[in-house]
C-alpha cells in the first residue's frame, strides 16, 4: 500500500461523519506511521468508497444502532485476524451479513451506504463490491465477449458485498439460480454481506425460493426499517 496524502474532509463530506464518531482530523491525516498505520489504512478507505457510493449518499451517516453494531464488529474482527495472523494490515475478511428489510422509501439504501463510509474511517481495509440485485443479473446474462462466470465469481467472492434491492426482480429460473450460487457461496464461506430488500419477512421465500432464504435466515441478522416514504416526503 502506497501513502495517501492528507485528504480534505469537505471534498469527502467527512465532517459529519467524523464528528459523529469522535474522530479527530489529525488523526485522519496523520501522517507519522507508515503506509500500514490505520490513519493511512482510513484515507485510502475513504478514497475506495467515494467509487462505490453514489453521489445522491455521499454524506451518508448511519444513525441505525444495528448497523453500526454491525460495523463495530467487523473492524473487531479484522482487529482480531491481523494480531492471530501477524498482518500487515487489518482486512475485513469473514463475518456476519445484515439484511436490511422494510417498505420502499424508508431509508434502507442510506444506511447501507452510509455502513461503507461508517467502515472507512475506522482504520480497517474493506474491499466492497457494490450492485443492485437487478444490475448484477443484467451483468451476469450471456452475451458475445463476456465471460459470465468471472464476473460472477467478482460478486461471488468479495470480501464485503452490498446487494441492493433483493428480491425486487421477477422471479425466473435465471435469478433463481444465481440467487442460490452467491448466497450459498457466502453463507458457507462466512463472507460479509449486506443486502436491502423491501420484501417483508413472510414474502421472501416466495420471492426467493425456500433454499436461498433458509441460508438468509442463518447467515444474516435481519433489521426492519420502517417509517414512511422519505422521497416523497423530499419531494413534497
């Protein structure tokens, strides 16, 4: 890993965020430890999930207790991996998954986003492949020029993946099968995961299929998200 430099915490919308969580700004952007230190390991977190959130949640906090929960235990582990193994770096590597499940609108996707930028500043590398359930079959569909499983085995084995919107697409025997591939993958192989549905509960086998959601149930703490529409409260 190379030095970052310092980074400016308002091209990153880090303000909020740090104070938040009591984080000092020069100890973000110090400079004193070396490429492995955390405060090193932080800025080129920061400089990773500015790629991977859009810019309508880019100054995204979390303020749900079980997704910081959720954050605050997967920087335990990495902690706890790095000191076993003797490694340079603290990685997110294996660990719980969240299932974020609640109407349309009430907020699921921000603190999904906002749990990336949560993980960046704590000092523990994350290497996060993000998509929407429907933008993931679309990438996986057979096509001249493109080798499908590689692109599968990219979600496949991530070390930290979000998948946004599942269950929101028609159910056919194509998403049926990759639905079960992945899940299976990294339920097996305790790989971190962070889904949004707005499938209630009872309606995710019926949108899943038996198979996918008794590994759901296993592998994922499921948080309701409820509230009304934030969007249309926006838009009014």
């Amino acid at each position: 890993m190379q030095p970052i430099p310092p980074i400016n915490p308002k091209q990153h919308q880090l303000e909020k965020l740090l104070a938040a969580r009591g984080i000092d700004l020069d100890w973000l952007n110090n400079e004193d430890g070396g490429p492995y230190s955390a405060p090193n390991l932080a800025r080129w977190s920061v400089l990773e999930a500015a790629k991977v959130v859009p810019f309508h949640y880019a100054a995204a906090v979390a303020d749900h207790p079980d997704v910081l929960q959720w954050v605050a235990e997967l920087k335990a582990s990495a902690l706890e991996q790095q000191r076993t193994r003797g490694s340079a770096i603290a990685s997110v590597e294996h660990g719980r998954s969240l299932a974020l499940l609640g109407p349309t609108g009430t907020g699921k996707t921000y603190q999904a986003y906002a749990a990336i930028r949560e993980l960046a500043v704590t000092g523990v590398s994350a290497r996060w492949v993000v998509t929407t359930a429907a933008d993931m079959y679309a990438a996986l569909r057979p096509r001249h020029g493109i080798d499908s499983e590689v692109e599968f085995r990219r979600y496949r084995s991530a070390s930290i993946l979000l998948v946004d919107d599942l269950g929101a697409s028609k159910v056919t025997e194509f998403t049926e099968e990759v639905n079960f591939r992945l899940i299976n993958w990294r339920y097996e192989n305790h790989l971190p995961t962070l889904f949004t549905s707005n499938a209630l509960p009872k309606e995710l086998t019926e949108r899943l299929g038996g198979r996918v959601t008794s590994r759901l149930s296993e592998m994922c703490q499921r948080i309701p998200v409820m509230g009304p529409d934030r969007r249309r409260g926006v838009a009014a």
